[in-house]
C-alpha cells in the first residue's frame, strides 16, 4: 500500500539516513531500533530471456551476479541493458519488541515493476516507478537469522514483458532508442529499502494541513490493525516550532481501532502562526502518539502555515502579490541519470537556485527526491509537482489505472510539504483519452488534498485556444490532434507551434501512426480537367511524402524536405475525369517522425472551358465537391479506406477549459494563460517585441524571425505564466567527457553518447583548422558556454517589462536530457560563467529593462531607446528621479537625460503593476564607430539591477574603399539597387568578354538560360583566374536539390542548423573577410543582427579556408560552414550562407562584409585569362553540368 511521506517510529515513514535532520531526542529507543535498513551492497544478474522466474532464481543469486547498490540502477553495472534484472540480499533480522508486533518490508521506489520474495515465499509484485510500498512479512520473516530478499525488477522495452511496454507506463520521456533531449530508460531498486518493527496496531498514514489564516492544523491520522479484534487506546497530538521542539498545544483523545484500516480527524490551534513563505520559510512539528496494549506507535511530520493561488491577475504567497520566479529540473544526473552519483548534487541544485534568486523550481515529470522537499521546506523555495505520468504516456487499456496510480502516489507521498504549492498533470499534450483523463481526474485529487493550486496541462497543447492556434478552421478525428485538415480564413497570417498559415491558406498535417491526410475531390461532371498541386512546408521544416491519386491510382509520388527534396514540391497534369470519380490529395510523414509536419497544399482542378476548383478559396463552401479526411498508413495510399473527418471547428470558438484549479475548487478555472515559448534564436526585434507583448492569445511555441503578427494590438484576456522558455548553451564535450574518464565511468550509456559527439567535434576541429582561432577545443567550449548569460539577460528583459506575464520558469535547472539547456550549471554541477550574475540580475525585485533598436547602425541613424522599471511590489508609489545616459567609445557620451519615473498606486481591487514603462524615444546617435552602452540608473530611493544594455555603431566613413570593378552574375534586386549608392564600379558578366581576371558577385537568380549552361560558364571563369563570391546559397537550387549546381563533385547538403533553446554556436576566424569587424571567436548577436543564417555548408569536402561556420553541440551534434573559400583551377569561389544582401543598408556590418569579401577577392594582378585546365571536361560532369 501507499504510504505519505511523514516521519515514524513505527511504520517507518521517515527519511531515514538521507535526511540531515535527526529524530526528536524524546522518541522511545524501543522505537529508534524499529527499523533495519537494507540499503548498501546487494547481487544483481541480468534477466534477458526472462526465465528467472520459471527456473527459481529467487532462491539464491546467480553464480555471475555483480555487486551493485541499493538505491541505484541496472545500467550502472550493466550498461544499455534493459528488460528483467533481480537483486538478491541476505540480512540479520532482529526480533521485534512489540508484543503482537509486525514485520513490514517496505521499498521507497522500484522503478517500475517489482516482484518480491522472501525467504522462498512469494510476497507479491508492484507496478509503478516512484511510489512506496510495502508488505507485510510477519510469520516470514526468520528473527535472529540470515533472512534473502530478492526482487524481479522488470525495466520495461519496446518489446512487452509481463504485457507492459515502456511507452504505455508512467515513464516521463525515457526511450529505449536514445536521442539527445530524452531521458535514459533506467530502471532498478531506485530508493531505499527497509524492514520495519511495529505494534500489532500502527499509524499507517499522517497528513496534515495548517490553515494560515486560522491557526488551525487539521490532522487526519490513518490506523491500520493488523490484528483480528477492535483495540482501544490513546491518540496524543502536539504541535512544535521545529527548530526547538517546544510544545505549543497538545490533546489526547481515547480511540478505536477495528481491524483494519481507521481514520481519525482531529484539530489543533496555534495562535498567531508564524507563517512559512519563501523570505522566512518557518516550520512546525505535529507529532502523533497511539498507545495501545501492543506499544506505543509515534509518528511526525513537519508541516507550514501558508496559502498559494492565482487570484486578481497574480500568483500570491500568504495574500501577498509575487512574481513566479522558476525553472524546471528533470532531476537528471550524470551516471546514476535520476540518482546522484555525488549525494550533494541533489541539494546543490536547490541552493544555486536560491542564491540567484529563484523563488520555484518545477519538477517535470517525476517526483523529486524526498530529500530535497525536506530541503526546499527549509530555505523556502516553492515547489511545482508532477510524476512519471505527466508526461509522453500512451494511452492503452491500463492507462487510467496507470495515471491515476501514479498522481495519487505523488500526492500521498508528498502532500505534507509545505513547499509543494502546485500540483502539475500534465505537460505537453494534444487532446485525446490522456488529456481527458487529467481533466476528469481533478476530484480524486481533491479527495486527498484541498489546499494547493493544481495546474492542468504545461504548455496547453490541448484543443482549446490556449493550445491551438486561434483562429484557424480544423476537420480532425474528434478527441485527436491529428491528423488534419486546416485553413486560415482570416485577413491576417496565424502563427502557433511553429507553424505559420498565410491568409487564405490551406495545409494537411498527418497523423501520429503516419495516417495520410486527405483532401479529396469528387468530380461533379465528366470532362479533361488541368490538375495543379503545391505541396509547400509552413512549419519549421515539415518533412511529408506527398501524392495526388486518381481513383486511388497514383498520378504524382513526391516528397518535401526528404532526401535531395526541398520545401516546395509540385504537380500539373491532364486527366480525363467521370462525373464521380475522386481526387485525392494526400500526405503523410515522410521520414517516419511525427511531429511539426504542416504542409500547404495549393490544389486546383480546372475543367477544359468548364468550372474551376481550389481547395482553399472552396474551403467550406455551399455544395463544395470537397471533403476531408485521413488514409490509414500503409506503404502506397489506399484511397478505399478514406475516412472522412468527424470534427469541424473554429479553434478558439465556445467554452474555454481553464488552466488552473486554485486550492478548495473543484473546477477548472479559466483565469490563467499558460504557455510555454521557444521562439528562433538569435532573436530578432519581432521576437523581442512578441516577449515583451505577449497577452496570452494562441500558441506561440516555435515561432519564427517575425514574430507573432499584430502583437501589440491583441486583447489581454487572460494574465499568462510562462511555464517554459529559454535559450541554452553548448554541451563542453571536452569536459564532460573528462569527468566520466575521472570517475572510471567511460563505459556507460552516456559517457559513450558524448564521446561519440566529441570525436565528430574534433573532426570538424581537425578539418577547419579551428586551431587557428581557438587556443584548445576547451577554450572553444568556454567561449560558447560563456556567451549564453547575454541571451538569458534579453530573456529577463523581455517578461519582467511585459505587464501581462504573472511567472517564468525558464529552462531548464541544469543541464539535462544530455543537452545544454541548463541556466545554472553543467550536467557534472560546474556553474556556466556568467550565468548566476544574470539569473541574479533578471530576478532581482527591482530592476531595469532597457531595449534598444537597432543594435547595429549608421552613425547619425535613429536608435530607439526604451526603458521599463520591473517593480515587484518592493518601490512604493510616487516619483523617483532616475538619469539615462548613451556611452560610446573612450567613454564618449552622446546622450544623457534626466527622467521622473512614477510607480502608480494600485487601485483597491485591482492587480499590482510590475511593469512600468518610463522611456521610450527614438534619439540620433552622433558617434564613432565601435561598442556604445544605454545606461540607466535611479537617483535616490531606488536600488534597481540592471540597467545596461549593448548596441554598435558605424561610421560610413570607416568603409573600406573598393577601388577594382566588380562584376555581377545573375540578379538580385537588393544588390543591384545597393552598389550604385556607393560609386563601387559594376557591370554585368558578359560571356564573351575573356580578356581579364575578374571579381564576380555571383547573385541570387542565375542569368538566362540559368542551368548548367550559366554555371559552366561561370565554372569556366573561375577555372581561368577569376574569383566568385556566391552571395546567396538559393542561387544553386533545382527543383530536385538546393545544392544541384553547387561546382563541387561532393556536393554535400544545404543542411538547416534551426537554432531555438538548443542553439547553433556561431564562429569566425581572423580572416580578411572580417577585416575591422567583430571576430575572432563567437559572433555577436547584437553585431550581426538579422545576418545570421541557419543554413550551413555540411558534407562537402574540406574546403582550401574555413572562414567562418556553426556548430550545435546543444543537442546531438551537427555543424557546417557559412563561409568557406575553394580552389578550381587558377581561380577561386566562396561560399556563403550569411544573410548580407537581406541587410544591406541596414546592419552596416552587412556593407562592411560585403566589402571586404570583394576586396579580398580583387585580382592582384592585372593579368589575362589562363587556359583552361586540360581535363576540365572531366570536372563539369563530376560537378553534374555535362
């Protein structure tokens, strides 16, 4: 049975050796020795064929056992393993004072399915990975003798044993098949094990509540006689300050106890409770004596007056208006993945947090440690909850069960800590039977704890506005996100998980199994029709297996962004069409993942001198020949097995589902937005305005360089949590590795994993000679790592100045799920420089959030400078002088005001202002090229953080002159329209014209006839001593490949390096490229604002240079180059992914590169043509022009 986590002396519900704190001095020392704990050395074999059981290897260890520890995983020993494993252990068992008295053998966590034997005897089994349980092993158990457990623990697969999957169980998002971001599929005994002595009648469970505003503590104490006869006795109980144990009020009543399970609800009174909040988190004591004729049984548990809900626009602790300051932790280490390997990690987490400021931390989906509960009770830092279930479980025939085990466990375990504030049931999941569960489950919840905030789903990714897209029509299966058919009906585009629907716009999604979905045409009448589709990706980079079918025969098979295939994919055609035949459009994911796979469809039937149709402008039309619906996945399109859509809807229309459920309601309270945001980076000026104005309307998840459209402009209708957000760093590969190879660890699952992506690391270190920039990989990694404090900053900025967001809890804690995405500290606990200043600077109570814009510009250009005061309850209302300054280079200042800034009163019933804007003006910057700083600082009265923020500037006169002519491949609009405007002497390429070495900017649409027939040409010049810059990477696209004319025989890929919480590391050699610009190392953000691509150079051979390049050791490993110099005969050509012809005239840093990629490719010598190499033939058909 489930046990809450309380203290005993007698059950033995207490922490036990994990917990610092030791038992009060007055428990009996019959009772101290009541428990034998288990935990230390035990056997363990491994299981693969799962004939353990049938064959009796509960008797005794395999001869092949390993010594292994309680608590601690199989993968530890046994590396990759996964399935049935057992433990054995032998121990002394003592004999048991309690006249009558129980054995009971109790686990704290087995994750996940326990079978257990003692002595021979068969106990029973367990399914669930992180609660306790227990058996009771009286008449079992030998007293004064050698006593073997042993456990069939069963670590579930893809494969099922004992009829259980992984992907079907509480789970988290542990995967068998591991990829960076997910969590290790570990398993074992993962928390103690104890033989528990107690009376014949015991206290089995305790939980208590202090009610802050009365005084009051109500207790309910749960009984359990094992016996077969009522006894009668005592029930004494006493309230405490823990920190001193002196009884504040006590009571005894006379109790009954029937056999079996009893329940006694009982009240004790503090006058003027001291309340527990996170600047003073003050603990009590409640202690419980049952004295019956087999013994006394005591039990206790610490326990807090406080009170936390969502109420007028605001998170409030004990009445009082907070900002939820938080993050989330996975609880993931190291070695032991969910077990420390160092048992001071556990709290170091816990401390760093609150050191920088932090008032919260989120345990996603699963329990923490009990520990660390013990420890946030103690430092005041507020808790967010959820178990194995919250998250990636499958629904299947047990699953309610399953989830329903699982929460209730949580909250039996844990329910007496006053930390815990919010009970968390989800996170990150589409409608369907898992969602609903959640939604129904809200009163058994209630059953067992009335007093905390319970949220229902992080992120919202569920069908109501507050997980969709508002706005857009949908046809999907009812109760099921996809697959899809959508529509943009409005005058405006829509953007939401990553996916942006222009105006009009008609797109498919598939389904989670791979389900095509359709949108099929039935022929009003015979007759030829033209048939045209566009297949085109709207999300980040869909990647679907297209078809058009004609009576379920196929007339196109094609796909988008698979293999050679580029976003964009198209069909025309003539058909002789029969009054009712069909048209199918259909799709389906492509390369086997599901997940951000929306892809336009522009379809149009067009009968000869007859009626037309388009499967957008038709969109649900009156007597429209169109319907929607979805395939079942096969391997080719059965058309015969169409199933039309139930559900048709305008997301965001009728009854919303709220968010929240504050303490004693029963419902779902739509009074909170919460959302989780995870927009491109670096982030562009849309993305930074979107932060700052987001008002909790549709799904913002991934959205892109533009923003959310018409941001400013939307209502507020509901305040919004932010429940995750962020941007990371890169994995130090080099020191991670080190530690493992330290600890003597290299072989495990995850030492393997990282080394694997450090030798691809120094591949790349090797190939482009990174040495010549970086002093080591180690000062490489630093630099990467060193750089993200920057970006946390903007992130501060952005939602402390936004008046609508209530909380953040970025991502994540630590880095974790093998990734970069921690705020704090690596993976192995070393802090990230930098970052604990900006955590400390972003949550600080006052602060300022200063926004400049642009971050790079002309000299005497427009800045725009604006400056919001973050005030979390602190400034009282009234004036307060403050000055703002602009310093430039050689502490030069351009600008320098003195300001009044004015907190308002709050209004009784209204919410408290945390965000006051102050200043906002646009300023011309008369300055000198290099680094300036906005400067803002309060006179008197306020001790505000932050307050300084970058920007560049440029002076056209520092330009580097272009004194050679320069000749234009192709065309470009923005280019062609640029040079002109600097006297740079242009003319375009003339194929007759041999007499010189030229420099040539080769643009972003090749010259007619286009094709191989231009790019030999070009191929020619280069070979004979010109120089090419390709300034786009779009110039060597085909309809088959975005990389067909690049002039290389290993042609590589185009490959995009999407850069989000898991970024891209952007770098760049002193080269002569960057000749005057900021290089050398990482680039700049704020220096190269809007020119940084995701697109990189990955595949091709090694380049001649290596000038510049991203890498993404974020998550996995990926990389590639943005410039990059080859050879081809006497001349060369560069290669380039940065955005420069976009920015030209904007970002001077564009101009400059622009310039020095023509100078550096200048001829230095005036000389001829050379001839062309004599095997040139040879090398146009490697490079497929021939």
């Amino acid at each position: 049975m489930l046990k809450s986590t309380v203290r005993s002396l007698c059950s033995g519900l207490f922490f036990g050796a994990l917990v610092l704190h030791a038992l009060a001095a007055a428990a009996h020392a019959e009772a101290q020795n009541s428990i034998v704990s288990l935990d230390g050395t035990w056997r363990i074999a491994t299981d693969p064929q799962n004939i353990g059981k049938e064959q009796g290897w509960f008797k005794t260890p395999n001869a092949d056992a390993l010594d292994t520890n309680v608590p601690w995983i199989i993968q530890d020993p046994f590396p990759g393993y996964h399935g049935v494993a057992w433990y054995w252990r032998s121990f002394e068992a003592p004999q048991n004072a309690y006249a009558d008295g129980r054995y009971l053998l109790r686990f704290w966590a087995v994750d996940y399915k326990a079978d257990v034997w003692l002595n021979d005897t068969y106990l029973g089994s367990h399914e669930g990975g992180e609660e306790p349980f227990s058996f009771d092993v009286t008449g079992i158990v030998r007293a004064g003798n050698d006593n073997r457990v042993a456990v069939r623990v069963l670590n579930p697969k893809d494969e099922p044993i004992d009829d259980i999957i992984l992907a079907q169980t509480p789970h988290r998002n542990k995967v068998n098949k591991y990829f960076a971001g997910a969590s290790y599929n570990l398993g074992g005994i993962t928390d103690s094990v104890e033989l528990v002595m107690t009376p014949q009648v015991r206290i089995d469970d305790f939980y208590v509540h202090a009610n802050w505003k009365t005084g009051e503590v109500n207790i309910q104490t749960t009984f359990f006689n094992a016996g077969k006869d009522s006894q009668t006795g005592t029930l004494t109980l006493s309230i405490a300050p823990a920190a001193n144990g002196t009884t504040l009020e006590a009571a005894t009543i006379n109790v009954t106890a029937g056999p079996g399970t009893s329940v006694v609800n009982s009240t004790l009174k503090v006058s003027q409770p001291h309340l527990w909040d996170v600047k003073d988190p003050y603990l009590y004591r409640v202690t419980a004596r049952l004295n019956t004729k087999g013994g006394e049984c005591e039990q206790s548990t610490r326990c807090g007056f406080r009170d936390f809900r969502f109420e007028n626009g605001h998170f409030r602790l004990n009445g009082k208006a907070l900002f939820l300051k938080g993050s989330h932790t996975g609880n993931h280490w190291p070695i032991g993945q969910q077990l420390p390997y160092d048992p001071d990690w556990a709290r170091r987490d816990l401390i760093n947090v609150k050191m920088m400021g932090f008032n919260s931390i989120r345990f996603i989906a699963g329990v923490p440690m009990r520990l660390q509960l013990d420890y946030c009770d103690e430092i005041g830092l507020l808790v967010y909850e959820e178990s194995y279930a919250a998250w990636c479980t499958e629904n299947s025939p047990h699953f309610a069960q399953r989830y329903d085990s699982s929460v209730l466990g949580m909250i039996k375990r844990d329910r007496n800590h006053p930390c815990i504030v919010i009970w968390g049931l989800l996170n990150e999941t589409p409608v369907g039977p898992v969602h609903q569960q959640a939604v129904e489950f809200l009163p058994k919840l209630r059953a067992l704890d009335e007093t905390r905030a319970v949220l229902l789903s992080s992120g919202r990714w569920d069908v109501t506005a507050g997980g969709e897209p508002v706005g857009i029509h949908i046809h999907r299966i009812q109760g099921q996100f996809d697959p899809s058919a959508t529509h943009n009906g409005t005058d405006a585009p829509i953007s939401a998980l990553g996916i942006t629907w222009q105006p009009g716009q008609f797109a498919l999604h598939p389904g989670p199994k791979g389900e095509y979905s359709v949108a099929r045409w039935t022929a009003p009448q015979d007759g030829k029709c033209d048939i045209t589709a566009v297949y085109s990706s709207i999300a980040e980079k869909a990647t679907t297996d297209v078809h058009v079918l004609h009576n379920g025969k196929p007339l196109f098979d094609g796909f988008v962004n698979v293999g050679d295939a580029g976003k964009e994919t198209k069909y025309s055609g003539s058909v002789d069409i029969k009054k009712g035949d069909l048209i199918d459009f259909a799709l389906s994911f492509g390369n086997g993942d599901y997940g951000a796979d929306t892809t336009a469809l522009a379809a149009t039937i067009a009968y000869a001198n007859g009626p037309s149709f388009d499967v957008a402008k038709d969109y649900l039309a009156k007597g429209s020949p169109w319907t929607y619906g979805y395939l079942p996945r096969t391997d080719v399109p059965d058309s015969s097995a169409f199933i039309a859509y139930d559900e048709a809807k305008t997301i965001g229309e009728g009854s919303r589902l709220g968010s929240i459920s504050n303490p004693g309601s029963h419902e779902w309270e739509d009074i909170l937005d919460d959302q989780h945001i995870y927009p491109h980076v670096p982030h562009s000026p849309e993305i930074v305005a979107t932060l700052r104005n987001y008002r909790g309307v549709g799904n913002p998840v991934g959205f892109g360089d533009g923003g959310l459209a018409n941001i400013e402009n939307r209502p507020a209708l509901r305040p919004v949590f932010i429940s995750e957000y962020g941007i990371g760093s890169a994995v130090d590969l080099v020191r991670t590795t080190r530690w493992f190879e330290q600890l003597g660890k290299a072989n495990l699952d995850d030492a393997v994993f990282y080394k694997g992506l450090l030798d691809r690391f120094m591949n790349d270190w090797t190939a482009w000679r990174l040495d010549e920039t970086f002093a080591s990989p180690e000062d490489y990694f630093a630099q990467t790592i060193k750089k993200m404090a920057a970006q946390r900053t903007l992130g501060f900025n952005a939602f402390r100045s936004n008046p609508n967001c209530a909380g953040l809890s970025v991502t994540g804690t630590v880095d974790q799920g093998n990734t970069g995405e921690g705020l704090t500290a690596t993976t192995f606990r070393e802090l990230k420089p930098g970052a604990t200043d900006a955590a400390f600077d972003g949550w600080a109570p006052v602060r300022w959030c200063l926004f400049v814009g642009p971050e790079h510009l002309y000299r005497n250009g427009n800045v725009r400078l604006e400056a919001v005061v973050a005030n979390e309850d602190t400034l009282a209302p009234g004036d307060y002088s403050a000055r703002l300054q602009v310093v430039g280079p050689r502490g030069i200042r351009v600008f320098d005001r003195s300001i009044t800034v004015t907190i308002p009163k709050t209004e009784p019933g209204q919410p408290e202002v945390f965000a006051v804007p102050v200043f906002d003006e646009e300023v011309p910057i008369d300055g000198p090229t290099g680094e300036y700083r906005f400067l803002a600082a309060f006179q008197q009265g306020a001790a505000a953080a932050g307050g300084d923020v970058r920007f560049f500037i440029d002076d056209p006169a520092d330009m580097p002159a272009i004194e050679s002519e320069v000749v234009l491949w192709g065309s470009d609009e923005r280019v062609e329209k640029w040079l002109p405007t600097q006297n740079i002497k242009c003319r375009a390429f003339d194929p007759a014209r041999k007499d010189v070495r030229e420099t040539i900017l080769a643009l972003r649409t090749p010259p007619a006839p286009g094709g191989a027939e231009a790019f030999t040409e070009l191929a020619k010049r280069i070979a004979q001593g010109s120089n090419v810059v390709f300034l786009s990477p779009e110039v060597f696209a085909s309809e088959k490949s975005p990389v067909s004319y690049l002039p290389l025989a290993n042609k590589g890929q185009l490959l995009s390096l999407y850069s989000w919480l898991y970024l891209k590391d952007d770098w760049a050699k002193y080269h002569p490229f960057f000749e005057g610009m900021q290089t050398g190392g990482m680039l700049d953000y704020s220096y190269y604002v809007g020119m940084l691509s995701d697109s990189v150079w990955q595949g091709q051979d090694a380049p001649a240079e290596a000038v510049a390049g991203a890498i993404k050791a974020s998550q996995d490993y990926s990389s590639g180059l943005n410039l990059c110099v080859y050879r081809l005969g006497e001349g060369r050509f560069v290669l380039n992914t940065m955005r420069i012809a976009e920015n030209l005239g904007t970002n001077p840093a564009a101009e400059r590169l622009l310039r020095n990629l023509i100078k550096a490719n200048a001829p230095t010598e005036n000389k001829p043509l050379a001839a062309l190499p004599t095997d040139f033939d040879a090398t146009l058909k490697a490079f497929g022009y021939k």
